[in-house]
C-alpha cells in the first residue's frame, strides 16, 4: 500500500480453551498486544512482521511466526501547481496553469469547472461562467500511489451600463433615442 497504509492483522486460532496472550511487532517499532490490530505505517518501506503467541492454560506453550519482507510501503508523490490569477473577470476568465507537481510519473490530471478534465497540466485555462471553483490537481506514481491539490479560484460577474448624458433626435440615425446599455 501508499504512505499511510493501514494493514489489518488477523490472528486465526483457536482460543476456546486458553487464555492467549499476543506479540505483533510490525517492523517499524510498532507493536500490539490486540489478537487482531490494524496498524498504519506512516514511513516507505519494507517491513518484516513477528508474531508471538503465548498460551497461559492448558498445554503451555509459545509460537512465534516471523514473516520477513511482508508488508511493502510505497511513497506517494507531491501535487503542486500555481494559478495565476486567482481571482479574474468573466470578460477576461483566463487562468494560466504551471505544474510544479513531483515524483508524479503515471498521470497528472486537472480538473476544472463543468466536470471537465485535462491530462495537460501546463498552461492556460478559460472558464466559461463566473462563480468559485475548486481547481483540482491530481497526480499518481508508478505504483499507484495518489496525491491531490485544490486551490480555489473566483470568477467575478462584471456589470457596466451605459447612459448617454446627450442625445441627437435629429433623424442621422446617431444617437436618436436616450436608452442605456448594458453588458454582464
């Protein structure tokens, strides 16, 4: 699994006529004395597991299982990106794009309004409405391993209206009638 991998450890014995005690050393100074644990390895690696079980009643006795090897631990790569602006006008919705993404060597995906998505993570991006939006970066290495940036943007709604302080209502057919205009 990825950095943070949380491996579930299950014990399968018999425990109707003894009373148990249970060892796990996971390889990275974690240890257990659960009979099932679910241990998280915060650190790449590879790990060798112990278990020891110590039967206390009946027929005493200790097994111990070394498993070398066993548990694998992938490092995850780094999302990273700029966005320049962060907030624009909708009569000017362009954002450009730089990746600075690192160890990503499978995918480095883009996701923008619309639910649309771009395998290009360099360059420039036009929305197409104002509103926020969380623009999304993922990024995967070769074994799999995800890493996800957002960095939320803004496009503005931009009104501008126009009235005339003068009018010509002399039949040229230049500024016959007093009305306003608008945009946004």
């Amino acid at each position: 699994g990825c950095v943070n991998y949380d491996a579930h450890f299950i014990a399968t014995v018999d425990t109707a006529y003894n009373n148990l005690l249970y060892n796990w050393a996971f390889g990275d100074l974690g240890t257990s004395t659960e009979e099932d644990p679910i241990h998280i390895y915060y650190n790449p690696g590879n790990y060798s597991v112990t278990f020891q079980l110590i039967s206390l009643t009946g027929c005493k006795d200790t097994i111990n299982i070394n498993k070398p090897n066993w548990i694998d631990v992938y490092p995850i790569p780094t999302a990273g990106f700029t966005v320049e602006p962060i907030e624009q006008s909708i009569f000017f919705p362009q954002f450009y794009i730089t990746d600075q993404s690192s160890n990503g060597v499978v995918d480095c995906w883009m996701f923008y309004d619309n639910g649309d998505s771009s395998q290009n993570c360099n360059g420039w991006y036009i929305y197409q409405d104002t509103g926020h939006y969380n623009l999304t970066q993922m990024v995967f290495n070769i074994f799999g391993c995800p890493d996800t940036m957002i960095i939320p943007i803004i496009v503005n709604p931009e009104f501008v209206f126009n009235i005339p302080n003068t009018f010509t209502p002399n039949e040229d057919g230049l500024n016959e009638g007093f009305r306003g205009k608008g945009i946004g």
